[in-house]
C-alpha cells in the first residue's frame, strides 16, 4: 500500500488539492451575512429589474416557449445541465493528468484562480437562482421533470444555493471550451466551441442562472485565463534568467 501511495503521490496530491477546496467552497456558505439566502433573493430582485431595465429579460419567455412547444427540449437540457459539467470536467482532468501533464497543471491553475474569484463575490454579493425569485415565473424544471435528486433538499448541504453569480457551471465551461480550441483540431475545436453554448442554454432554460450570471463567468473565465498567462510567463522569465 505504501508503495502504491508512493508511486502516486502525484495523483493523492491532487486530489487532496481538490478536497481541500471543496470544504473551502462549503465553508464560505453564510460567511459574511448572517441571512444570506435573504440577501440572495434581494440580489437576485435587484438582477431582474438590471435585465428588465436593460431589456433582455429573457428567461422567463425562453423557458414558457420550451415548455409550450418542445418540452422534451427542457427535458434534455436538465440532462445536459448535469452530464455535461462535473462528469466531462472530471474526465478531461484525469485524461489530461495522464497524457498532458503541463496543460493539465495550467488549466487547473485557471480554474482555481477562477474558484477563488468566485467564492469571493459568491460571499459579498450571493444571489439566488432565477427559480427561487418570487417576481419572475421560472420553474425550477430539474425539479419538476427529474432528475430530481440534483439540487433537491438533501443535497443542498453539499453546495451552495446562493451562489448563482457567476455561473461557475458557465465559467469553467468556456475554461474547457478554450482548452480544447487551444490545445487540440479538427472535431475537438468545434466541441470546444459547442460545449460552453450548449451549457448557456442549459443553464437559463432549466431556471438555474440568470443571463448576467452566464455574463460574469464568461468575464471571470477571461479574467483567469489571462492571470494565469501572467504567471506562467512570469515563472518562464525567472527560471530563464532574463
């Protein structure tokens, strides 16, 4: 066992890192408000008179129209919501950590600078999903179609309910999108181009995020990407001895 752990240090370490920051996440839940699911719907008010005001409130007449018209859309879109995020990040990671070792440590580098920027506004500005909002009608269609053990009471201790700005579901799919346009061709460049559209649909359609919350991943996922730019560079130019 021991010379398991050895030869897979590596590996344990890894995953440590990404336990460490999932207590990190749930532990940052309620820190700075002392009734935050308060203060989301109130944030969450204040995003829907923003959309209103600038016209593209356009959630709720998305959802209607799916409903109305192909309901197996929604249907499919719960499904892309859940299959297409932890299940495609895990698998690209541990595909990456075996076979591209330096892209691998890249792009988690993006995505816990992304995680850190996210955490911070998810504790001063915490918003709730677009379905809790009492003035707007959105279903939360997970909950109404299935599958309905994502997202229900139980599981609810286990994430963070009032953390819909930024969309980290959005943000760290457009991180992916930009992995696989940079680093590979053919079909996998229009899958990178594919994956971060499909998630935004998703995303709005089943009632989960706002617009603006898909809006300020996008922007949080730029922001990583070109942080960590700056580090790697930064690292090149001092090992470089220039």
């Amino acid at each position: 066992v021991i010379s398991f752990i050895r030869g897979n240090r590596s590996g344990f370490s890894e995953i440590s890192l990404y336990i460490g920051a999932y207590f990190v996440y749930v532990l940052t839940k309620g820190l700075v408000h002392s009734d935050t699911r308060a203060v989301a719907l109130v944030n969450g008010e204040k995003i829907v008179s923003l959309q209103r005001d600038l016209g593209f409130l356009w959630e709720p007449g998305w959802q209607s129209w799916a409903l109305e018209n192909v309901e197996a859309l929604v249907v499919t879109m719960n499904w892309v919501y859940i299959i297409t995020y932890w299940p495609v990040i895990l698998l690209v990671a541990v595909i990456l950590f075996v076979k591209r070792r330096q892209d691998y440590y890249f792009y988690r580098t993006v995505v816990f600078i992304n995680l850190v920027g996210a955490l911070i506004t998810f504790m001063i500005f915490p918003v709730a999903s677009p379905f809790a909002i009492p003035s707007i009608d959105l279903l939360d269609s997970i909950q109404e179609f299935g599958p309905r053990f994502y997202g229900s009471e139980g599981m609810a201790s286990y994430y963070n309910i009032s953390a819909a700005m930024p969309s980290l579901h959005f943000s760290w799919t457009v991180i992916l999108g930009v992995l696989f346009w940079r680093s590979f061709a053919g079909l996998y460049r229009f899958i990178g181009m594919l994956y971060p559209v499909l998630t935004f649909f998703a995303i709005v359609i089943t009632g989960n995020h706002f617009i603006s919350d898909a809006m300020a991943g996008g922007v949080l996922a730029v922001l990583s990407l070109s942080v960590a730019l700056l580090l790697r560079a930064a690292v090149q130019l001092r090992f470089s001895g220039a």
